[in-house]
C-alpha cells in the first residue's frame, strides 16, 4: 500500500482522468498541470472538436498543413504504431469509424440512436500520410480521415506524468481510463493498480498490480459499444476488414516501458485475435488478457497480484 498519497479526479477525454501523487501538499498543483495538459491534447487531437488541429488537418482535402508540435508529436506516434504493427493500429481509420457510427463524442454516440446504418468502409492505410519534418507540415490525402484515438490518450498520459513530476518533485500516477503512466519514484512496493476484466461493470472481477515504473494500458470492446441497425458495435477498428475486431479478448491489459507502447500492444492484440498470446510473448510483453467468456490468460512476467 501506498503509506502517503494524494489523489484528484475529474471527467476529461470522455473518461476519468486521475492524479496521485506522493506530496501531498502539491495535489492542487498536481490537477492544475494535468487539466492543463489534457485540454491542450484534446485541442491538438480530437476528432470531434470543430477547432481542433486535426479537425482542420482532415478538413484540408489534401493540402499540405504546417501544425503544431502537439499534433507532429501525436501523428509521430500514431504512424510508429502502425509500423510497428504491421498495420494493425492504423490512424487512417477516421472515416471508417464514422461509418460505422462513431462519428462524435462518445457520451453523444452511446445515446438513442434509432436508425444508425452501418457501412463498412475500406480503410486508406497509414502509408497514405506524410510528414515532412524540416519543414513541420504533414500531408493527408483527400478523402482521408486521421483518428488518434487508438494512441493520443495513452501520449497524454505519458506526458501529463512527466509534467506533473516535472512541476512538483513528486512520485506519480496519472491514469486516463484504462491508460497509466508513472514518472519519478515509486513508493515502497509499489503503486497499486486495478485491472478489471470487464470495463462496463463496477463490480467485476480482476486484480491490483503493483507497478513501479512506465506504463500500464487495458484495451477492452466492452466498454465504448453503441447500437446500429446491423446489431451492437464497439470502438476497435480492424483495419483490415474496416470493421470492429473480432471479439477473442473482451479487454486486454499490458505493461511496458511508456503507457503509449502498452496501449499500442493492448490494441493490436485485440484486433490479433488468437495470435495475440504468443505476438506479446515474442516481444516480452507482461500482459494479462481475458476472454468474453471470463477465461484468463497471463503471458510473460505479468506483475503479481498486490497484497
């Protein structure tokens, strides 16, 4: 257990975003960088803000679009997910998610919505962008619709931790729904975390893990579900079909050195299906994964349950 600790929570990102850290006399200072940090992302990233940077960028039919060091850093880190999983988390979804109904904030999508049609539609592929880095522009192809959600919360968790550890000199935890980073030093055995196996249920089953550094993510289908005219949908786009993954691992959760590369693995190993086990083994991926059915599977060093 953590001896002495503060906590702040608040609603961001269409999530909960939360703070702690090991001084408690910062805690107020604690939430300040991170709301902070959090609205610069949201105004970078989103996808459903009219004034965001990326709103204007998939607006651009084509043009080349000089931006800011936000989105350059948050495209970066999207277009190294996708090379380092053959495609698998692919921000050239855009369009596609909104075909299939998520075409706005989420706590909008989840509502009524009689009548939604599904269309499934091809998905442009992230080879399509370019970024040109002397001159600070990225290029989207028209048509094309860039979606950061696969890997813009797990950055602004990274970076919110920092920040946070940055401003105050404390240990730190910053988590945004299922993505965790930590920066600075951990308390004695750790800090504890709850991975549950099902993200739409207050009380369901899982486990706390004791972590003392970088960053745990859970990627689950049960959570961000919305209902269409061709039956329920959830948020884990399969590139290759242009449809929501197929549904193996009801949520997975992975450790790793940052909270974007567990988010990268978490995702793909969803839209892996079967081959996920032995993908996150190969790359030495503490990783705790759980099928519809409430079977769970542990590969690698995956972190003991904390007492």
């Amino acid at each position: 257990m953590v001896a002495e600790h503060a906590t702040a929570r608040f609603a961001a990102l269409g999530t909960t975003a939360l703070v702690a850290v090991d001084r408690p006399d910062y805690i107020d200072l604690a939430e300040s960088v991170l709301r902070d940090e959090l609205e610069r992302i949201d105004r970078a990233c989103s996808r459903f803000r009219d004034d965001s940077e990326l709103s204007a960028l998939n607006r651009a039919q084509g043009r080349e679009v000089a931006v800011g060091m936000l989105l350059w850093e948050a495209l970066s880190v999207a277009l190294r997910a996708a090379a380092v999983t053959d495609g698998d988390v692919d921000p050239t979804v855009g369009r596609a998610m909104g075909e299939m109904g998520y075409d706005r904030d989420f706590t909008l999508v989840r509502g009524p919505r009689p009548g939604v049609v599904v269309t499934i539609t091809p998905v442009p592929g992230w080879r399509a962008v370019r970024l040109d880095r002397e001159r600070g522009t990225v290029t989207v192809p028209a048509g094309v619709s860039i979606d950061l959600g696969a890997t813009a919360k797990a950055l602004a968790a990274d970076r919110s931790a920092r920040a946070v550890h940055d401003a105050t000199g404390a240990g730190t935890v910053v988590s945004l729904g299922g993505d965790i980073a930590l920066c600075g030093p951990a308390p004695e055995g750790g800090w504890p975390v709850r991975v549950t196996d099902d993200h739409s249920r207050l009380d369901g089953a899982g486990e706390t893990v004791a972590l003392r550094e970088g960053g745990l993510a859970t990627s689950s289908t049960t959570v961000r579900r919305w209902a269409t005219s061709a039956g329920a949908r959830h948020h884990i786009l399969d590139p290759r079909r242009g449809a929501p993954a197929r549904e193996v691992w009801r949520t997975v959760s992975v450790a790793a050195a940052t909270c974007v590369d567990a988010n990268i693995a978490s995702t793909a190993a969803i839209i892996r299906g079967h081959d996920a086990p032995a993908w996150l083994s190969d790359a030495r991926l503490p990783a705790r994964l759980v099928s519809p059915g409430g079977t769970v599977v542990q590969v690698g060093a995956w972190p003991e349950p904390a007492r």
